[in-house]
C-alpha cells in the first residue's frame, strides 16, 4: 500500500508565519481567498459600508472558523448596523465555540461578557409585506432616550447613536451622557490610527470643514491603543485642560505621515507617545490637514461625553456645557 508522504515541515512554518498559528489546516488557495476577504471587509468598514462589511465578515468568519479576529470585525460590522442583541450574541458564541484554544479567543469571551452585561439596545425585527406579497424583515432602530434627565445630544451625535455607529453606554445614576465604539480593525500596516480630545468648537470645525483649525497652541494626537487610552483621560477626569474635551476623534492616516510626524516632534504623555500638530509642538497641521483634504485621512467619533450646564471640574461640576 502506498503511503502519502507528508507535508515538509518548511511548508508548514511558511504558511504559519504568512498566516498566522493554524494556517497549516488549510491550502493555499483558501489561505489568499480568507485573507482577501478580511481586506475588503476592512476596507468596507472604513468607508461605513456596514451592509457590505459584514457580508464581507461573514465570508472571512465562514472561509477560516478558527480564527477569532474574524468574528471580531463581524461584531463591530453587526453593532454598526444596530443588529438585536441576541444575534450578536448567538455569533459571539458560535466563535468562541469553534476558536476554543486559539490565541485571543479571550475577546471573544470579553466581548459577549459586555454586550451582555451592558444591555444594548437593538433593533427590534418588524415582518412588512410588499405589493407582491412577499414578506421581509424590516429594521427598526428605536429612538435615543436619555438616561439623564434634562440633558439632551448635539445633533450630530444623536444621528450617530441611532444610526448604531455609537453605543449609549451611560450607567444608572450617570450625570453625563457617555456614547462609545470600538476602534477600527486596520487591514494592514499601511495606516495607523491616532487619536485626539476636542471640545465642541473644534468638533464642529472638523465636521463641517474637513480639516482642523489652527487654534490649538500645542494640539496632540497620540497613536494606538495606549493614545486611545490617554485621549480618554481628558473625558473621564483623569487629565484637565481649558478647551473642556466632549469628544474623542479617530483618525486613520497614513503610516508614513503619522512617522513624519513624530520624528518631527514627540514626547511621553502617561504610557503613550504624542505629537504636537500646533505651533508649540512639531507644527505639523498643514501636513494633517492636507492628508485630511486629499481624503488619504479619514476620522470618525469613538467617546463623547455630553454633559450639563450646571456641571463643573474635571467630572462635570460647574463646568459650562460646551
């Protein structure tokens, strides 16, 4: 009886190194074709095509099941879109099923833990019928609610929220609104995403023009996910400035400008790195704003924080609304 020889070893850490643990399951072909997927769905994400990004996820989950970052960018696509919590869920548990053992199949468990404990609010599932008879479902995404008495969203976050690209993560006894979202999930490593605090002024300015206002003496932008985390510190309290910050901004810019610039001028700001765009940093906001402008920048709101008039100090006491 013959035997068929086995598969080298060399071929077996090729396709691990190119395609991560677990790639020697699969062929090569599926390998290109996985891979292609999560690209496109990426992309797909990072214009705000929700309906094609999670088409896309759904092929990248179903073409590698073991892999949990596929379910992962499936969970953000579906949020986005404002599907009912249960049906996230149910995928969740269906990922964290099939990736048992697998490196980061933690999140997965994370992420179900906190749409869970959280208790989204989803679309609720309507059955309409056209002209032919045929029958389809219709989403339905409820109307924002505050949880806070007397305090209402600027108008661009409220399209936000019940457009589903933000979360209503306000807790019980709350005096602010807090709307979240995930990061991006990157496709490559030809970008980088770099985050900023600004007040209402500066928000208002970058949506309505594009770009960023030369205001700002210093204006830091900060990288990754330690600069996520810093920018957050000047909503939750943890840092101060006069420019009272209501919004935390995203924004996926080249790798190669974002390196520009930080050899232009850097410093450590608590565990992170950042870069002054203003003229008492690197002063290099003519370089950002014209990445911004020729559309190779593009951003996106992950935090606000709106809170009242009444409200002031580094968490809201006596501070005016801004």
């Amino acid at each position: 009886m013959q035997t068929v020889p086995e598969r080298p070893e060399t071929l077996y850490r090729t396709l691990s190194d190119e395609f991560g643990l677990g790639a020697s399951a699969y062929s090569v072909e599926e390998l290109n074709a996985w891979r292609t997927a999560g690209q496109r769905a990426s992309s797909a994400m990072q214009a705000r095509d929700w309906e094609q990004a999670d088409r896309l996820a759904a092929v990248f989950v179903n073409l590698r099941p073991d892999w949990p970052r596929g379910y992962e960018l499936r969970r953000c696509a579906m949020t986005r879109l404002g599907r009912p919590s249960a049906e996230v869920s149910e995928m969740l548990r269906q990922g964290i099923e099939r990736c048992a053992g697998s490196r980061n199949s933690d999140r997965l468990e994370d992420a179900l833990a906190h749409l869970q404990s959280e208790r989204l609010q989803h679309a609720d599932d309507v059955i309409t019928e056209d002209d032919a008879g045929a029958k389809s479902v219709k989403l339905e995404r409820p109307k924002f609610k505050s949880k806070v008495k007397g305090l209402k969203l600027l108008a661009h976050e409220l399209g936000l929220v019940e457009s589903g690209q933000l979360v209503d993560i306000t807790h019980s006894g709350s005096s602010a609104i807090w709307l979240s979202t995930e990061s991006a999930l990157l496709e490559d490593d030809s970008k980088a995403l770099v985050y900023r605090p600004m007040g209402d002024m500066e928000c208002h300015h970058l949506l309505t023009s594009g770009t960023l206002p030369d205001t700002q003496p210093y204006q830091t932008i900060v990288e990754g996910k330690e600069g996520r985390i810093y920018a957050e510190k000047y909503l939750r309290g943890h840092k101060s400035v006069d420019s009272s910050p209501t919004t935390v901004v995203e924004f996926a810019a080249p790798r190669g400008l974002v390196q520009h610039l930080f050899a232009m001028q850097s410093k450590n700001e608590d565990g992170a790195i950042s870069h002054g765009l203003g003229d008492k940093g690197g002063r290099g906001l003519p370089l950002f704003n014209a990445s911004l402008q020729s559309g190779e920048t593009t951003f996106r709101i992950v935090l606000v924080k709106r809170f009242a008039k009444r409200a002031t100090g580094a968490f809201g006491a006596g501070r005016r609304r801004c």
